[in-house]
C-alpha cells in the first residue's frame, strides 16, 4: 500500500531538517536528498507496526502549506 504525506524542508545551519506534517515525524541530512531519504526511512518505522486501519488516518489529513505576514518593528 502506498500513502502519500507532506513533507517540509528547512535548512538549520549546516543541516536540512525534513518534517513529516502529518505524523510529525522528523529526520535530517546534510543535503535535500539525504533529509527526505531519511524521512521516509523514519516514515517506514513509524508506520511498521501500524495497522492499515490508523495508516490511512494519517495520510487522509488534509495539510495546508500557506504564507502568513507578520509586522515587525
């Protein structure tokens, strides 16, 4: 069964920091490529144990990724 989840992206210093947003599950690497990678090997573990059932629970979260202005002095 494939699902399909959200991932974000940020670069922390001399890392990238790959956030699942739906599970909240997060992973690192030194590239993009290697973050995501490790997401979804982080992914794989959190859903192992998982029935079918609470899988697609997790992948049927809407996520929404928008802007927000904020003023600053």
């Amino acid at each position: 069964m494939t699902l399909r989840f959200t991932s974000i992206i940020t670069q922390e210093e001399k890392w990238y920091v790959a956030r699942c947003a739906e599970t909240g599950v997060v992973s690192q690497g030194k590239t993009i490529e290697e973050a995501q990678k490790n997401l979804k090997e982080a992914m794989e573990l959190f859903l192992e144990d998982m029935q079918p059932k609470t899988m697609r629970r997790f992948s049927r979260r809407a996520s929404f990724i928008t802007s927000l202005d904020v003023e600053h002095a």
